[in-house]
C-alpha cells in the first residue's frame, strides 16, 4: 500500500489535489463560508458558537482552561462526523484535512483518521498557506494564456456569447458569472449575494488552472470592479493588451435583452428606483426624478433606452478605447437577434476571427 506523509505542502500536492478522496475544510461554517479549497466539505471541529466561545475563554482566563474545553468540544464533534460522515468509508479512504494555519484542529483530526487506520494527511500552514500559494499564482497564471476580449456596449449580448462559447466547447471566463453581478449600477442580482473577495478569486484561479495554455480564452471587456469585488490586477493587465471582437446589436433589439435579464426590476419598480438613486451625481435631481416616475410608471421601454443612450453608452464610449486599446482593430460580429440560431452563428463567427 502506498504511504502517504502525514504532514505535506500545498505547493506539493499540487497538480494532484485529486489524488484525496475527499478534502476536509475543519475550520468554522462562517470560515468555510467565506472561502475555501475547491472540492472542500465542511466537517467543522468547532462550529461558530464554540470557536467564538473559546476564543473569548482563550482570552479572559487563559491558553490552558481554553484547551481543555476546546478538547472537549473537538473530540466531540470529530466523533460526531465519524459517525455521520465517515462510518462507510472504506480503509483505503484518503482525505487531506485542512484548519486555518494546519494547526490544532486539522491536526487533531488527522490524528485520530490516521490512528482509525485510513491514510489521513494534514495540510502543511492550513488555508493561509493554501490563500497564499492562490495570490502567488495569480500573479502570473494569466500571463500564460492568450485571451481574447468580447466588447460591445451594454445589452449587447456579450454574456450571452460567452455561455454560447462556452457550450459550444470553448474555454469562457466568465468573470460576471464567477462574481454574481451584471457589472454595472443595475447589475446587483437580488436573489444571489457576491461571493467574498476571496472566495472570486479562488473560483478564477481554479478556471484557469483547468484550462488548456494552448487553447484561446474569451473573456467580457471587465472593469477593474464587479460589483463589490475586484479583479486580479495581473488578470486585468492581460486582458486589456489583448486583441477584441466587438459585438454589435441593433438598439432595439438591446432594449429588448435587457428588459429580458433584469425582469426583476420590472417587477419591482422600487427596487429600481433605489438603484437608479445611485446615479444622482452623475446625472441630476431632475433626470433621476424622470427615471424614477417612468419606473413607477411602468413605462420600462422608454427607460431602458433612456438609460442607454444617456447613462451606459457614453460611459462606454469614454471607457473603452482607454482602457482596451486593441479595440480600434478589433474583428466585427453584429448579432441578427436575440434567438439561440443567432448566437450559434456569431459564435462561429467570433471562433474563426480567432483561427484565421
């Protein structure tokens, strides 16, 4: 039987993460929350209360009260996911077990794995050792691809191309997808919260590491923000030498996509309302005041193509050339309609600019 080291690196387990069965995150239900290694369960050893419990023990009456409660609860609740979540696993069953820093908690789960007899190793320093192995990658991981940047003003169709590409085969990063949000002052999804800022960038760096370096990756024209989030400075580096293909759609027919993906709005107008709040600087009591009484109105049509010629396209327009200068030269795909025949064919069309 092959032994496994007890304790290893996560530099050394890599690109072989899938040589574990499974991969045990140890750590609190609020830590796993916020992050964690892709494919990780959460079997916590001490879950919010108690951590926050022995933390505040830890601090007023000392390391050695604090250990002895904290022993407790952990060999309590290690048997507990024995019992539940382990029982059935067969003896060759190899988990990689992981804390904050590999310390107490991982360590006293390994230990009784392994003493089970199962080939448990621990994560040599943890999700902070792992956090800064990610950073550390994504400082130069894009640098070895070759992207290729979907452009087009708002409505334009350009996720919609991405997922098109995407299910055609093509490698897609789809950055408004990883961070749940739409990109812009509106793109805020109201029944999906954005990931943490950690957690959006372990979900890239986990793209990315999968894809092909030989192969073209297509990617929206991002700004340095989504939302809440940002975007690695090293990724958005890369993405702004890179060659564009602007997508063109006819206004009308832009209107018509975007009243499509933000139907929540339209069903609720206060909703918008507020959000439309977050322009008043830009563009005046006045013009929110005539936004905000065309939503209330349900006057959605005249809103939305408002919004684009006045808010969304000329920020593009200032944006784009600035930011994105290989867009003078980029390749034009004009999408005939809103149907899947439509993006089917610029998806093509987009896939043979690339390989002439």
């Amino acid at each position: 039987m092959k032994k496994y080291p007890a304790l290893l690196r996560f530099a050394d387990l890599l690109p072989g993460l899938e040589q574990f069965d499974t991969i045990i995150d140890v750590r609190s239900p609020a830590e796993f929350a916020l992050d964690h290694i892709p494919g990780a369960i959460n079997c916590p050893v001490l879950d919010d209360k108690e951590r926050h419990r022995i933390g505040t023990l830890y601090k007023q009456t000392g390391a050695f009260e604090a250990k002895k409660l904290g022993s407790a609860l952990v060999a309590r609740n290690i048997a507990h996911h024995i019992e539940t979540a382990f029982i059935d696993k067969p003896q060759g069953w190899k988990p990689l077990i992981y804390c904050w820093r590999g310390g107490n908690r991982s360590g006293a789960m390994t230990l009784i794995l392994a003493r089970i007899g199962w080939p448990a190793v621990q994560l040599d320093g943890g999700y902070k050792e792992y956090r800064r192995h990610v950073n550390a990658d994504l400082t130069e991981l894009p640098s070895h691809f070759q992207f290729h940047v979907i452009c087009g003003p708002t409505g334009s169709g350009k996720s919609r191309l991405l997922q098109t590409l995407a299910t055609a085969g093509e490698q897609v990063l789809d950055l408004e997808k990883l961070a749940a949000h739409r990109g812009s002052v509106l793109g805020h999804l109201p029944t999906e919260q954005q990931p943490s800022q950690k957690k959006f960038e372990t979900d890239i760096w986990q793209t990315l590491r999968r894809f092909d370096r030989q192969k073209v990756i297509y990617i929206e024209s991002e700004s340095k923000k989504i939302g809440n989030l940002r975007v690695p400075d090293s990724l958005i580096e890369n993405m702004r030498k890179s060659a564009c293909i602007s997508l063109e759609l006819k206004h009308d027919k832009r209107i018509q996509l975007l009243m499509q993906d933000y139907q929540h709005f339209l069903n609720d107008p206060d909703l918008l309302s507020s959000q439309l709040s977050c322009l008043l600087q830009l563009h005046g009591r006045e013009k929110i005041a005539r936004w905000h009484k065309l939503a209330a109105d349900g006057e959605m049509e005249v809103l939305v193509g408002e919004l684009l010629e006045e808010h969304y396209d000329p920020a593009y327009g200032r944006s784009i050339e600035r930011n994105f200068r290989r867009v003078k030269d980029a390749r034009i795909v004009r999408l005939a309609d809103l149907s899947m025949e439509a993006f089917r064919a610029a998806a093509g069309d987009v896939v043979g600019f690339v390989r002439i």
